[in-house]
C-alpha cells in the first residue's frame, strides 16, 4: 500500500477522535477490505445455497415436466440419438426423467448427476420404471467422478437462455468426462432478439393507473417502476406484437464453446420498425437436441414454461431504423443472475436501459 500523506493521517485521525499511525490506518483498510471480502463471499454463498434449495420446489420439476415440447423434445432426441449401448450422463437430472428415457432408448448405463435433494425422487422414478442401470450421484457436476461417457444430456437453459449460468457447470462435466466425439444434447443453441410493440400491455401497466374511476394513482405506478423497467419480464407474447423474425444475438455449439464464452457476451443489432411505436425487445431462444430435433421458445410455436424474456422501456421509442449493441454479463452480487445492458438509437434519438435478472 502506497505511504499515506501526513494530511490523510491526521484527518483520519480526526474523524475517529484518536491519533492513529500510518500503518494503523493501513490495518484498519486492510481489515475492511478483508470483511467486505467475506461478506460477498457469504452472500455468493448463499445465492448457491438459494439455487440448489429452489430446485427442491416440486412445483417447478411439475413445470418442467409438464412442458410438452420440453419434454417430447428431449424423448425424441434420446430415441433417435444412437444411445443403444452407450454410456450417458444426465448432467443436473432432477426428478430422473431424462435419464430414464436414456435407459429406455437402450443406454448401457446411465449417471443421473443431481446435488439437490430431489436426487431421491430419481432414484424412487428409476426404481419405479424398472431402469436398474441407472445410478443416481449427489454431486455438485463439477465435482462428480465419472469414467468417460458417450453422451452427455442436460436440460440446463433457463430464462434468456443462459440465466443460471449453469451451462458453465455442464461443460465441466464435459471437459472432464465426454469422450473424444461424444455428443451433447442439446448442441447447437441460438438466442433470438425482436423489437416489440405491445400497445395493451403498456395500457394495463402503465396508462390505467392515471385514471382508476377517477382517480389518479400514478404514484402506484411509479412506485411499480423498478419491476416493470429494470427487470426482465418473463411472459407470453402475443405474436401479433412481435416487430419482425429477429435477429440472432448469441450463438453456440455446446460441443466446442468454452465456460467463459457463455458467461457473457455482446452484440450489435439493426432493426427496422414501421410500428407506432417500440414498448420494449423480446427473446427466445432455439436449441437443436439432436439433428432434426429442435426445441423453440419461440413466440410463433407452443409455449413452453420458459416463454419468452421481455427487455421492456420506460419511455416507448418511434418507429425508424434502430441500431444498437447489447451486453450481457453476470451480476457481481449474484453470479447466475445477469446484467444486460442495450444501448442504441433511432434516428437522432439515443437510449441506454440497463434490466437485472436475479
């Protein structure tokens, strides 16, 4: 630490009412730097702890389970993914559902790799499905100890994606244990973003409140704004209010992309909109399961649980050519959360909207 002026040390000594040294204050500095350290380190902790202990919710495995596309999707790909004979790893399985397709289709052997306590609930859906070769492991995937396997499946996206950030520990498991030519499932994955106009929604929550039977209770809404406009909105989107077929933001094939090359990224987009006017941008995502077998979040086919991820704008922009960059990177406090960050224009007009997924 560089020396402190004689200056610094008597005005610190001043506001503690006590004469302190220079070394004393470097201590004092050194020992707050070392307590806020740890208390990220806690709170990090304890975003984990939140993370693995939200899975333990069975309504959301009901939500997952429940989702057709999900679902059918992933049992198509493990039929027609040549898994006769080989050995697979179910990288995060829940309630075992995946891996038991996998034993199903023919795999000789199956890892159900789950560090939350619905790892009993796939153990109890194998036993109940006659898949004995499936063995379930209670591990953290990065910490799993496997034999080299042949596939590794995982139903490891989330909101916009890449929220969670658990696709990192996927591919931990992937660097470690997938043998030379192994396949993932899914593989490819596209991320898809849209300008929006959707003239109901910004009637019912934001324009309604200036008039409820007379009265004015804008202040309501003010005080809403922080959940409308600084965080993403999870939602169906009508179709209708989609302003052209997006444009990809984020692409990758899950064989080849590095951990750090899906924790964040940017991306320049160009749109032109001829709508009255622009409330927001909408994403979905692609991923291909197998060739031929694609599971879409797309507002144009059957929802999913996953919907769509809505960017919405406190201020409505016009219609016009719109170009901009987005970027997108983990929250400091909370590593699976996301920070996305558009910045942009039209015309002459200039934007700049920050959202916080937590």
């Amino acid at each position: 630490m560089d020396q402190l002026s004689p200056e610094f040390q008597a005005m610190m000594a001043q506001m503690h009412g006590v004469p302190e040294t220079g070394s004393q204050i470097a201590g004092s500095y050194q020992s707050l730097v070392s307590t806020l350290e740890k208390r990220a380190g806690a709170t990090a902790k304890k975003g984990e702890e939140t993370y693995f202990a939200s899975y333990e919710d069975m309504r959301m495995h009901e939500a997952m389970v429940h989702d057709r596309p999900r679902t059918e999707g992933y049992h198509r790909a493990l039929q027609e993914a040549g898994v006769q004979g080989k050995i697979v790893a179910d990288a995060g399985a829940g309630t075992g559902v995946l891996s038991c397709f996998a034993a199903k289709a023919g795999a000789e052997k199956v890892y159900a790799i789950e560090a939350s306590k619905v790892a009993m609930f796939a153990r109890r859906v194998a036993e109940a499905n006659g898949c004995t070769n499936v063995e379930v492991v209670e591990e953290l995937l990065e910490k799993a100890d496997l034999p080299q396997v042949d596939i590794i499946v995982s139903e490891w996206m989330g909101y916009f994606l890449i929220y969670e950030h658990m696709l990192p520990s996927v591919l931990s498991l992937r660097d470690r244990c997938l043998k030379e030519g192994g396949r993932m499932i899914p593989g490819k994955c596209t991320l898809f973003m849209a300008p929006l106009h959707d003239a109901s929604w910004w009637q019912e929550k934001v324009e309604a409140w200036g008039d409820v039977c007379g009265l004015d209770m804008s202040c309501v809404r003010d005080g809403m704004l922080d959940s409308l406009f600084q965080q993403p909105l999870v939602r169906d989107v009508d179709v209708e209010c989609v302003l052209g077929d997006g444009s990809i933001i984020f692409a990758f094939d899950a064989h080849t992309v590095s951990a750090e090359g899906v924790r964040e990224f940017a991306a320049d987009f160009e749109f032109e909109v001829s709508a009255p006017a622009i409330h927001g941008f909408v994403t979905w995502f692609d991923c291909e399961l197998y060739p031929g077998v694609a599971l879409s979040t797309s507002p144009r086919v059957s929802a999913t649980h996953w919907k769509q991820t809505c960017l919405m704008l406190p201020d409505p922009l016009p219609s016009g050519k719109v170009v901009g960059k987005m970027s997108v990177s983990p929250l400091a406090d909370f590593p699976r959360g996301l920070r996305i960050v558009i910045d942009g224009k039209v015309g002459p007009i200039s934007f700049c909207h920050c959202w916080e997924f937590r």
